[in-house]
C-alpha cells in the first residue's frame, strides 16, 4: 500500500521527492529592493499548474487501490472470510459478502472499512468514501479508516477535507512520526507554514529524518517571509518620512503690533 507521505509529497513538493528545494540556500541575510517575493508562491502555483488525474482515474490508479494491511482489531468470522476473498483477488465476491453482513448488521465497522476498499480496488471511489465515514461515525477511533478518508482527499488535492482525518490520525497515534509528517503535507500545501513547521519538528523528535530536514526548509522560508515584511515596513516609514519632509511649512500671519 503506497504510504500517504508519498502521496502527498507528489502532490504537493512538501518534502524532497528527489527534487531541489525552491529556496535553496540559507535565508538571504539582506533584503534587496525588488526581490520580495515569497518563494512559496511558486510552490503553490506549480501545484495548481499540476494536472489533476480524471475522474475516470480515481479508482483502479488510486494510490490506495489496493490490499491494506489488516488493522490490529479483531473481526468476526463473516467478516474475515471477505477479507480472504479480497486477498485472493475475488474482489467482486468479496464486495457481495460484505455487502450481505451489512443487510442485517448496518453497525459493523470492520465489514463498512473493507468493503470500501473493496470498491476502491474495483474502482469505485465514491462508494468507498462513503463505507469509509460510515466506519469512522461508527468507530470514530478506528484509526486506519480515518487514515484512508485522509488519502482519498490527498488524493484529490482537497487538503482542507484532509485536515481533520489527518489531525484525528495524529491524535490517535502522537507517537507516529508518520502521522505528523503526513499532516504537515497538508498544512504547508494550505500554506500554514508555522504549522507545518511544528508537524515537521515533531515528526523530527521522533525520528523522521526527512523531517528534519523539511524543518530546515520551512525555518529558511519563515525567515526569508520575515526580513521581506521588515524590508517592506522600513520601505513605507521611509516613505511617509519623506513625504512629512517634502510638505511646505505653512506660512504663519505676521502679528499685530
């Protein structure tokens, strides 16, 4: 199962990806007149350069589209005789056992979470969105379906949907480096940096290598954001300073004598 960072890494240049780094080097210790722009902006508009994949691909090329590994919970003997049937490539089998459990157990979690993978793999998107938030608002703790409704929406470059699937992941999990890494994709694609800075620093102190290395970025881009607006602040008192300097004095009248 191809994990979230990597999607949300092609989707949004948060982390390496083998690439360069927009910024660069180090912070520019000066501010030249002229050269004021963020360069998150162009982050960002390569990301709404980039294509986004057809409707007719959100399914079989979803990067989800596949088997997941078996969440450390128990499931009924229905329900994991499905799940086989799943892994054995019976896919269309498996979406109609699971599909039969549901008729008479509308509240089983487990049968609503596999079969949306289920029809991810058979690619249906939207029915498996749906089975996927049914089994959160059954099991709002169940941690790998908020998971998977986080990399549907990575998926689809709707960050904003993401946020609280991911957040909830990270709650559940404060000590997965992934977790955070992962939330951070997000919060710097929705330009949040000094959030995305703190996912970053966290996923660090927990051993995330790349981690550590995007918190460098992110610090640079804060800083170069902070010498600009100082550079623009002096610009304007400058410029009110002499526009108080080049007023004439006003001409007062001579007194009576």
């Amino acid at each position: 199962m191809l994990g979230l960072a990597l999607t949300a890494c092609i989707l949004t240049g948060f982390s390496g990806c083998n690439q360069e780094s927009p910024d660069g080097g180090t912070a520019p210790t000066k501010v030249e007149e002229g050269s004021h722009s963020d360069p998150q902006d162009a982050d960002a508009q390569a990301l709404k350069n980039r294509t986004r994949p057809p409707k007719s691909a959100i399914g079989m090329n979803h990067p989800e589209a596949s088997v997941p590994p078996r969440p450390a919970r128990p499931i009924d003997d229905t329900v994991e005789q499905a799940v086989t049937l799943l892994e054995s490539d019976r896919t269309e089998e498996s979406i109609q056992a699971l599909q039969t459990i549901l008729r008479t157990d509308t509240d089983n979690a487990d049968a609503h979470y596999w079969l949306a993978h289920a029809h991810l793999i058979g690619g249906d998107a939207t029915s498996s969105l749906q089975h996927l938030e049914q089994a959160v608002a059954l099991a709002p703790d169940f941690v790998e379906a908020q998971r998977s409704i986080a990399d549907h929406y990575v998926f689809q470059r709707d960050c904003s949907a993401a946020m609280a699937p991911l957040s909830k992941v990270v709650e559940l999990r404060p000590d997965d480096a992934n977790a955070a890494f992962n939330r951070g994709h997000c919060r710097y694609a929705l330009r949040d940096l000094p959030g995305a800075l703190e996912d970053a620093q966290r996923a660090c102190a927990l051993g995330h290598q790349e981690a550590c290395r995007v918190a460098i970025r992110i610090e640079r881009r804060l800083e170069f954001q902070r010498l600009a607006q100082q550079a623009a602040t002096e610009k304007s008192g400058d410029s009110e300073t002499e526009n108080r300097e080049s007023q004439p004095a006003a001409t007062q009248e001579p007194s009576e004598p």
